[in-house]
C-alpha cells in the first residue's frame, strides 16, 4: 500500500482495502475527516480509459476557475502558446514601464499564484513562463500582466489538455535537460531545465536559473544535467521505496542536445574549459560512474526539455506538444549510448 499526504489531504492506494481502510480508521480517530472520490484530488481530474491501458489528469474544474477569475481580463485573440513568444521578464528595479496600480498587483500575484499550481501539476509548458513572472513579482508592469492573462488564457483555450500515461510492459524512467543560451541582465545566470517521464508521460519537471553564471555553453549545459540528475535520483529512490527495483535496474537515460556536455558527463577529462568548474557539477558524473544515469546526446529538434528554456513560437512549440504531454502513442527516440 502507498500513502500520500498533501498537507491536510491523505491518499492512500493499494491492491487490498484491508490496510487502506485501517489507514482511514487512524485518521478518523484522531481528525475530522471526510472520505472523497479518488478521481479528483486538489484540482486535478484522474481518468483511466475504459480498456485500463491509458491515465489522463486534466484540471477542467481548476481552469473554469481560473476563467471566473479573470473573466474580464480575458478579451482578444486567441493564445496557441503558454506564454507570448520571445517575451523576457525581468527585474530592472529602474526605468520600469508602465508600473501597475496597487490593485493590479494584487491581481497580477492573484493570477501568478493560480497558474502556478496548474503549471505544477497539468501544465509544464507553463513552467517557463510562471519562472518569468515569479521573477517580477515585487513590481509587476503592464507588460508583465498582460502576459500573466495570456498564460491564463492559453489554460482556458486548452482546459482538457493535461498529462497522460500508458500501461506499459518495461516501464522505465527517461530525462531530457536543456539550458538556455540568454543570460538574466540582474545576476548575468541563465535558465535551465529538465523533465522526466516514465510511462510515457511527464511525472517530474523543473525550470529554473542555474546556481553560477554560465561561461560556455558546455558550463550551462553541464549545470542543467546536474539539476537533472538529482531530480532522477529522486524519483529512482522512490520508485525503489515503493518496490518496484525492476522499472529503475538499468542506469537512467539522460538526454542532452550539447555533445561537449555528453562527454564530460561519462568521461573524467580535464581541460581548460572545464578545470574550474565547482565539484558539486561533478555529481552527475558520479551517478555515471556508479551505472545510474546514462547521459546521450540528442538532437535539439527533439529535446523535449527545450520549452523550459525559453518561451516558443507556436509551430515550435507545437511540433512536439503531444509527445511532451504524454499524448503521442510514439516511443520516445533514444540513442545508441555513445563510444568511451
């Protein structure tokens, strides 16, 4: 049996109802507590497809609330991508344009708050855009605001569109990292990313700035395999702690479109470009060399952790949309382990 607890909402699954009815029992002894429907947990919809083969979470009900909220915001043309392309927030702290009255920061952090929840459980496309408009949550512009409702409207357009998993004979576990190459004009770090999947479908993902200031291209790279590989080391124990040792045997994919980055990550070289690097980079080259994580290069066109790294044009973003939401009934393309 599992069990799982978001702070005041407890879920718990099993094989047998035996310990999943004593579980219930302790809480009610002790709390108030009030038995729901297992397909709907904190705004998330969970439906198993009639032949038990397919999972689709959506969050209709979380969206048509996000309509009600911005119901008078949401006007004009239609949004086909998370967030306006090319569009980059940040805090300048000077010279800001058009700042926005007190009542419409309040909004803007009302509708920051509300997509961020979306874009945590359904929503990972939104990540990158929600990594912008957190940047610029003490002084929110015009500009900012309008691309919070435009976020918004992309969820309201696409209520239905959530993250989907398939029944699958070996399951195993996947990365794809990416970093950008445009570094913030405050603290000169740029943005990296990385999502997991497993069964088809998307079950962990991070967009964020990188802990140093990215001197090459290999360096920013290198910092998002880091951040990807501690995300896969979590989710490798959880898997374990649960028993299924089986889906976690074998060392776990890590996808990267950076050839430079592929190789530091199997091989113990010291170069002129990299001898500086801080040690803690190195962990995912540890995990190599324990048989845990097998970084391989991939093309870009296929990277599937590059919308985390900056806001895309809607045929970009498109080409690999149902494959990146679990969707696409499509095996995701794995290299060859590349040659030492």
């Amino acid at each position: 049996m599992v069990c799982s607890i978001y702070t005041d909402d407890v879920e718990s699954s099993g094989n047998l109802t035996g310990p999943c009815e004593y579980v219930a029992g302790c809480f009610k002894r002790r709390f108030d507590i009030k038995l729901g429907n297992p397909r709907f947990l904190l705004g998330c919809d969970r439906v198993i497809s009639e032949d038990g083969t397919c999972l689709t979470i959506t969050m209709p009900g979380y969206v048509e609330g996000l309509r009600a909220m911005a119901r008078t915001d949401l006007k004009g043309r239609r949004s086909n991508t998370p967030f306006p392309p090319g569009l980059i927030l940040e805090k300048t702290g000077e010279g800001l344009t058009a700042p926005l009255s007190t009542a419409d920061v309040k909004k803007y952090q009302s509708f920051v708050g509300s997509l961020n929840w979306a874009a945590r459980n359904c929503y990972p496309e939104s990540s990158i855009g929600l990594s912008y408009l957190c940047s610029v949550m003490a002084e929110p512009t015009a500009e900012g605001l309008s691309a919070a409702i435009h976020a918004i409207k992309y969820l309201v357009e696409h209520p239905d569109l959530g993250i989907r998993f398939r029944r699958t004979k070996e399951p195993s576990v996947l990365c794809y990292y990416d970093a950008s190459a445009r570094p913030d004009i405050n603290d000169h770090k740029m943005r990296g990313g990385y999502v997991i999947y497993l069964c088809g479908g998307p079950i962990d993902w991070g967009c964020t700035k990188l802990p140093h200031v990215g001197m090459s291209s290999l360096h920013v790279e290198y910092q998002a395999l880091c951040m990807g590989t501690k995300a896969v080391m979590h989710v490798r124990g959880v898997l374990e702690d649960m028993g299924l040792h089986e889906w976690v045997e074998g060392p776990t994919v890590m996808l990267g479109d950076n050839d430079a980055c592929t190789q530091l990550g199997r091989e113990r070289m010291v170069t002129p470009g990299n001898k500086w690097f801080h040690r803690d980079l190195h962990f995912s080259r540890e995990q190599f060399d324990r048989q845990l994580i097998c970084p391989r290069r991939i093309d870009t066109k296929l990277n599937l952790a590059d919308p985390f790294t900056k806001p895309l044009d809607g045929p970009t973003f498109s080409s690999n949309l149902e494959q990146f939401k679990g969707y696409s009934n499509r095996d995701h393309d794995v290299p060859d382990a590349p040659r030492m």
